[in-house]
C-alpha cells in the first residue's frame, strides 16, 4: 500500500486551486467538469478538493475547518519559511504563527487558507 491522496471538503474547488497554484507553486493537475473535485500536482502525493455540496450528495456531512481548532494540518516544506509565509498571505492565507525557530533546529510557521485549514510552513528537519 502507499499513501496517494488527502481530500480537503471546501466551498468552492476552483478558488482553492487557484489558492494553492497561487500561494504555494502548485499546479491543477485536473479539474472535473463538474467543478466540485479536483487534483493539485504537489510532488509524490495528490491534494485533492471536494465540494461540501458533493459530499452532502453522499450522505457525508463535512465540518467547516477553524484553525484555532485543527483537526489536523497540512505540512509544506521548503528551505525559506519567511519567504513561503509572505507568498502564501499575498494569495490570501491568515497568518496563525510567526516563523520560529525550534529547540531541534526545525523553522516553522503557520497560516490557513481561505477555507481554514490550517497549514504549517516548515524547514526540513
């Protein structure tokens, strides 16, 4: 088995391609025609997006996210935090945390997207 893709449940699928395209140099790898999924390109695993709209249509009712109360959080790393902080809040993110260096050497920070989920922003350790 290998872990292939995590779905996030948002309002609007389009808006958080262009979101993350914008935010974090992804690419839509695709988009169906229905506009309530879609796939982000970001290396050896897909992020996906369902519409909250699809789900209900499934008989799943998806919780609103709020960062102040993860449920979980996507990691992004690269080796400039402060540069991926400031890129991200440009394309619309919230800041939640401020780069900070950790006691094991690690910078992270954090912001959420538009939709509220909360995204740590991080050095390789």
């Amino acid at each position: 088995m290998k872990f292939r893709y995590t779905i996030l449940y948002v309002s609007n699928v389009v808006q958080s391609l262009n979101f993350f395209e914008k935010a974090f140099g992804f690419t839509t790898k695709m988009l169906h025609e229905s506009s309530e999924y879609g796939e982000m390109d970001t290396g050896s695993t897909i992020l996906a997006f369902a519409s909250r709209k699809s789900m209900q249509e499934l008989g799943k009712s998806a919780s609103i996210p709020d960062p102040k109360k993860p449920a979980f959080e996507i990691a992004l790393e690269t080796d400039n935090v402060a540069a991926g902080v400031e890129k991200a809040i440009t394309a619309g993110a919230k800041l939640q945390r401020e780069p900070e260096k950790m006691p094991w050497g690690q910078t992270i920070a954090y912001v959420s997207d538009p939709n509220g989920f909360l995204i740590e922003i991080c050095t390789p350790i």
